[in-house]
C-alpha cells in the first residue's frame, strides 16, 4: 500500500482509520529492514502491570524522564504518555523516537510518479501505479519478474530523476 495514503484516511471513522494506517504501517520497512508493527492497545497489558506497580510501590514524585524508542507512528507511546500523565501531570518528560522522524512523499504535479524518501533522504517507497515497491524488502525476482523489471525501469528512467531534482531544486514539485 502507498504510504502516501496514510493521511488522507484521517478523515474515517476511528476503527476502519486505525485498521488501515495499522495496515500501512506493517509494510514499511525501512533501510534497516526492521518491521512497522503496531496497533490500538498493543502494549496494553504492559501498561496496566507498570501503572499497579506504581501505584503499590509509591515511587518519589517525580520529576520523571522517560524515552519510548522505535514508535512507529507512536499510537501504544501516546497510549502510555496518556495514562501515565494522569499519575505524574507535569513531572513527566516523555519523548519517542524511531529510526525515521518524518517520511516525506515527493511527485511532479500530474504525474502519478511518487516516491517516499526517509528524513535522511534515503528511498523508502516508489509508488507507479498500480505498483508499489518497497526498496528495503523488495519482492522475489522468480515470483514477480514483471513487478521487478517495472521497479528497474522506473527506478533508473524515473525515480533517480526525481531525487535529484528534489535534492536540488525542489521548485516544480510537491
């Protein structure tokens, strides 16, 4: 799925939103070849366990700072940042991060040729419709021969192109 998608379904209802950027998030891979793997609740058991043992062991009050790593989108850290400033109000200092900050969707205006680089600038994702290709987990050769001779024609007449012009002169693009 193109991850350019993942803000225009913001305006869905809650539970097929959620499904959907969970979805999304599963197929980014980026250059480390780690896995997105997220969703509501997903560490909600852990958090009920670290709130009761808080709350028994009556810890000093604070002030506390505390770094959530590999977030994802961080859906289960602002979960937990959530319950936990319930407890801890402005004695809390939260912060996430991940292996990537930010993605950031480059195209030409009516062109439907879009690539999603890292904060770092590196590729993340060519999206050609109907082709979508993953550059971190590309798919096998001897199952997608035609999927992997699009991504080679595009990535070498297209997509260099475009990062160039992105690094360069971001003027004509979106």
């Amino acid at each position: 799925m193109a991850l350019s998608l993942y803000r225009e379904i913001e305006e869905l209802p809650p539970d097929e939103r959620n499904w959907l950027q969970e979805r999304l998030l599963s197929t980014l891979s980026p250059e480390n070849a780690t896995l997105k793997r997220t969703y509501k609740n997903r560490f909600g058991t852990f958090d009920d366990q670290v709130l009761a043992t808080l709350e028994e062991e009556k810890p000093p009050p604070g002030p506390y700072e505390i770094h959530d790593m590999a977030v994802s989108d961080g859906r289960t850290a602002v979960e937990f940042y959530r319950r936990l400033s319930s407890l801890y109000d402005d004695r809390l200092d939260f912060h996430c991060s991940d292996y990537a900050h930010s993605l950031i969707v480059v195209s030409r205006p009516r062109e439907s040729l879009e690539i999603v680089i890292d904060d770092s600038g590196k590729l993340v994702q060519i999206v050609f419709p109907p082709f979508v290709f993953n550059t971190a987990r590309r798919a096998k050769i001897r199952y997608f021969p035609v999927n992997r001779l699009v991504e080679w024609a595009v990535t070498r007449f297209r997509v260099r192109s475009l990062l160039r012009e992105f690094e360069t002169d971001r003027r004509g693009l979106e």
